[in-house]
C-alpha cells in the first residue's frame, strides 16, 4: 500500500519539531553527525547555485526574447516592476516594524552559537560566482534571443531540466534532514525557543504585509481599467486559495486564467499573460525574501542600509525568473545573491530557508493572485479586437 504524499511544509515543520526534541535527548557524537551532513550539505549548495541560476534565468531570457511585440515588452517590464515594488515595500515596513519586536540583544549569534562540530567536511568549490552566472546568463540568454540558436537553446533547455531534477529529487528531499540539523544545532545552543518567538512574529507580519500588496496592485489595475478594485480582487480569490494548496504558480494557471477572464481581460490578452506571468512575476516572493532577510540581519546583529537592499532587491526581480518549478524554488535561486550582497552565512541561508518554506503557499498565492493586476493593466493598454464576456461558467 502506497503512503499518503506529505508536502514540504508538513515535512519543514516535523523537521523542526524532531530537531528540537533531539537536542534535548542525542548525545553529543550523535549530534555531530549531522552536523557533518550539513557541512557537506552546505558546500553542494554553494556548488549548485550559480549553475542553478545560469541554468534557469538564460534560456527564460532566450525563450522571452524571441517573442517580439510591444505587449510583451510591456509585460516582462510590468512584472519586473510589480516584483521590484513588492521588495522595497517590504524593505520599508520591515526595517520600520521589526526593530520594534526584534534586537539584536534578544538573539546573540544565532547561527554561529553551537558547539557542534562536523567530523569532517568536503569542499566543493563552485564553478563560478553568482555575479559572474548573472552575467553569463545574460549575455547567452540575449545571444540566443537575437541569433534564434536552436542547438544551443536546446542544450541549454536540457540543461535546465537537469538541474531541476537536482532540486526536486536531491535538494528538496534533504532539505528537512538539513533543517534538522539547524535546530538541533541551535537547541544545543540554548537559542531555539527565542529563534522561534521572532519566527511566529516575521510570519504575521509577512502574512498581513501580503494582503497589503494585494490592495495596492489592484487599486492600481482599479485606477487604470476604470474599475471597482476590491470587486476584481475579490473575483481572483478562486486562484489565490487554488495556489495555497498547489504552492505552485504554474500549476494554478488554468484557475488563474479563467479568473482574469471573468474580470473582463479578454481571452486573447488573459491567455498570453497569464501563463508568461506564471514564470516571471514574483512579487510575493520577492516581498516573503526581503522581509525574511531583514527580519535575519536584525536577529544576527548584522549592519545593513538602503543601497545594500536595494541592489539585492533589483536583482532578485531576475534571478527568481523562471525559478524551478518546485516548493522553495524561490529561496533557492535567491541564496547566492544573500551571500553576495547580504553576507550571509551557510547558517543563515539555512534559517532563510526554513523561514521562507514556512510561508512557501502564501507567497506563490500573493504572486498568482497579482497576475490578475498586470492582465488587466495590459488588456486596458492592448485591448483586443475580440469582445470579451466576463461571465463565465
């Protein structure tokens, strides 16, 4: 008899929870075992995050490149700048409400904090760093584009699909095991009953931050369509409640597309938006990541400012395009930037991760839901020749 599927929250949160008991009750060789496994952990990650981004960001380029026409440029530009907004709106509330629920006093040295020691570890060097796949990604993705390279586009399509299936049959399937280890190296340390205080105060305030986004962006799409905006909010709730079981953009499409339908977008216009907006309008994402790391920079004690956020926020917007259709897939393509111009360390990537995971299904349905807002600014801007019912079965 087949057991039941478990999704990854379900399994995130039994990580946690056995994480904690076992810090309490493994003795101390056990527990640096697993301390070994997320050393070696660690290291293939720092290893898989350039190839991931070079992997997935060049042939979305490529792919989105050779579809001429003003509604596409107007699209990618539109989602771009939704998922931008998304970040600096969140950087803003985040640095003004958290200094008030969290100091650095109240959590010292979180990541570092353990006595845990792996036995031994593997270095695994990346190929290349994250700045230098940007770039990369770039210029081959744009290359492609201009010299339509079927052989090449093609490699670089497979290419995708294999680190895809790392994610999904490698990554993801440890990530609990790595969780784990994270809270049993913070339970040894006598932090884990803080961590968690500050954790269930970030999701509240992410989760209401994400209805905040929501108001703003169909109040925008409201203002330009001439149109009641919590009526076409509320008629894109189908989608957002579909995306919280799914956590999946692209699973939820089909509910997606006939919700932006039924607001009036035509079908022509709905059915080029919609799926394209799938792969490259993350603004819920963008928003969980930002607060999420500020949230992290406050606990830690870490310095930061406007411009440092504000590069890290402009590239978030590209490297979470096309991200691996997966649970978590999101964080996964954002790590390297963390390190890069955040400076985190395995540790906090690793508490970025489990914080992030927590509220996977809330942002993939922030980020649907706002796929409605740019359909309808796009049909009002490009209306199609072919009239359009917005009553629908």
């Amino acid at each position: 008899m087949r057991l039941p599927k478990v999704n990854l929250l379900v399994k995130i949160l039994i990580a946690i929870a056995l994480g904690i008991l076992a810090g309490y009750i493994f003795p101390l060789w056990l527990s640096r075992i697993f301390a070994t496994f997320n050393a070696i952990f660690n290291q293939f990650l720092g290893f898989l995050i350039p190839i991931l981004i070079l992997g997935f960001v060049a042939p979305a380029i490529a792919e989105i490149g050779n579809k001429a026409g003003k509604m596409l440029i107007a699209t990618v530009a539109l989602a771009y700048l939704s998922t931008s907004f998304a970040g600096f709106m969140s950087f803003g509330l985040s640095d003004y409400i958290f200094p008030k629920l969290i100091t650095p006093s109240s959590v010292t040295n979180i990541a570092e904090g353990h006595n845990l020691l792996p036995y031994f570890n593997i270095i695994i060097p990346p190929l290349m760093d994250v700045m230098s796949a940007l770039v990369l990604a770039f210029l081959m993705g744009l290359a492609l584009a201009y010299i339509d390279g079927k052989t090449l586009k093609a490699g670089f399509n497979e290419f995708r699909e294999i680190i895809s299936l790392s994610i999904s049959k490698v990554v993801i399937p440890l990530l609990p095991l790595y969780i784990f280890g994270i809270f049993l190296n913070m339970t040894v340390s006598g932090q884990v009953a803080t961590v968690l205080a500050a954790f269930a105060k970030i999701i509240l305030i992410i989760f209401a931050m994400s209805f905040l986004l929501l108001i703003i962006q169909f109040a925008i799409a409201g203002l330009v369509a001439k149109k009641n905006p919590f009526r076409l909010l509320f008629t894109m709730l189908p989608a957002y409640f579909t995306a919280l079981g799914t956590q999946s953009s692209a699973a939820t499409i089909p509910v997606t597309l006939r919700q932006a339908i039924k607001m009036g977008v035509s079908e022509e216009t709905a059915g080029f938006v919609v799926p394209l907006c799938a792969t490259i309008h993350m603004s819920g994402s963008a928003m969980k990541i930002v607060a999420c790391a500020v949230a992290l920079m406050l606990m830690e004690g870490l310095p930061y400012d406007v411009s440092m956020f504000a590069t890290f926020i402009c590239m978030i917007g590209i490297s979470i395009v096309a991200a691996p259709g997966v649970p978590g897939g999101a964080i996964m393509a954002s790590l390297g930037l963390l390190a890069t111009f955040l400076h985190f360390s395995e540790a906090n990537q690793a508490l970025m991760i489990a914080l992030y995971i927590a509220m996977d299904s809330f942002g993939t349905a922030c980020n649907v839901t706002g796929d409605g807002f740019i359909a309808v600014i796009i049909d009002k801007c490009f209306p199609s020749k072919a009239p359009n019912d917005p009553i629908l079965p």
